[in-house]
C-alpha cells in the first residue's frame, strides 16, 4: 500500500449553507464519502480526494506528483489534477487504501451560483486536458467521446430547462452546471481551450507506462 485517503465533510463555519446547493453539489465542493463505510482497498480507478490523503514519499516522486493545471491553461478552481498522480500509481501496481474513519472538515467560506458556474466551466476544461494527458487518445478516439459528449451535453440542458419550468431550482442548477462542466469538456477536446503547445511539450517528455 503507497496511498491512503478518508473521508470529507463540509463545514460552512457557521454559515448556513445556501438554499440552492443540494447535495449533489457537495462533492464540486470536495465533499467525500462514496467509498462506504468499511476500510478498503480501492484496486482499479482508485479515487481519494487531496485533502484528504496521504502517500508514501517514494511512490510520489515515481508518479510526478499533482500537476498544477495552471500550468496548463486551466484555472485553480478547477479539482480532479490528483486522477493523475492515482493513474500513475495504478500503472506501477501500487495500492490505494480507503480510511472511512479518517475524516478532515473541509472549510467551505461563502460560495455564490456564479462561482459555481466558473467552477463547473474551468472542471471542464481540466478534465479534457487530464484525459488527454492519461489516455494519449488518437483523433479518433477523441471524435467519437466529442459526439458522445455533445448528446450529453444537450440532454443535460433539457433536463435544466424541464428543472425550472417545474420551479425546481436547486435540481435545475445542478443540471446546468453539468451542462457547462460538459461544454468546456467539448472544448478541451477539440483543442480549443488550455495551453496545447505546453500540453503537448508536456506529454511527450512523459510518455505513458
């Protein structure tokens, strides 16, 4: 075992939480607690969120560490840069474990639906960027998930469309957010947003294992 993380809970200091936030925002917030209630090893797509972990110090150096996806072109805001570091671990056999009693409070501060917005936008980007940088998909492959992600991406913008006309707000954000996180996602894709000179320097001074 070279990893272990645990579980996150929110704590909004204080603060009551916003009325449009339902709970399948939490985890944009870094709200973690799907892996059960039993310690476990985690074998393939192993997830643990940043907060929350930790590595031994050889098996951090051998997978690169985080990213930074600033370096990139996305923003900061923007979660998920650890799924590369957890590939690279999976590629050397290394183990994940799961510590559900190991639990951190993750201090939200004030959070607005436009913040939210931004957020869900630069996820987007970020996560076409990591697919590119741990898949090395072809044209392709790319094409095909593109098409996939834009039939998506409209039915997402229905349901956000049927959410509001029902007058149910909280359900219609989520929607909406999902949408624009799978627009950016489009966008990644196609090249058309993030550093793709530096991605690509990047790639291939780290070839995949």
């Amino acid at each position: 075992m070279v990893a272990v993380g645990g579980r996150v809970e929110l704590d909004w200091d204080q603060q009551e939480k916003p009325a449009w936030l339902g709970p399948g925002l939490e985890t944009w917030l870094a709200a973690y607690s799907h892996s059960g209630t039993q310690p476990q090893l985690l074998e393939t797509k192993a997830r643990v969120i940043e907060c929350n972990m930790a590595l031994k110090r050889e098996a951090w150096r051998a997978s690169g560490g985080f990213l930074g996806m600033e370096q990139f072109g996305s923003q900061h805001m923007a979660a998920g840069e650890v799924l590369y570091l957890l590939k690279q671990i999976e590629r050397q056999r290394g183990k994940v474990a799961f510590v559900p009693g190991a639990v951190v409070h993750h201090h939200i501060g004030q959070r607005s639906w436009r913040w939210m917005l931004r957020r869900a936008y630069w996820q987007g980007v970020s996560d076409g960027i990591l697919d590119y940088l741990i898949n090395r998909r072809s044209w392709l492959s790319t094409f095909s998930r593109i098409i996939i992600d834009v039939a998506a991406m409209f039915v997402l913008f229905g349901y956000t469309g049927v959410s509001y006309l029902t007058a149910d707000k909280t359900k219609g954000l989520f929607h909406l957010l999902r949408a624009i996180r799978r627009l950016s996602l489009i966008l990644g894709e196609m090249r058309l947003v993030g550093d793709w000179p530096r991605i690509r320097s990047w790639a291939s001074n780290h070839p995949t294992s």
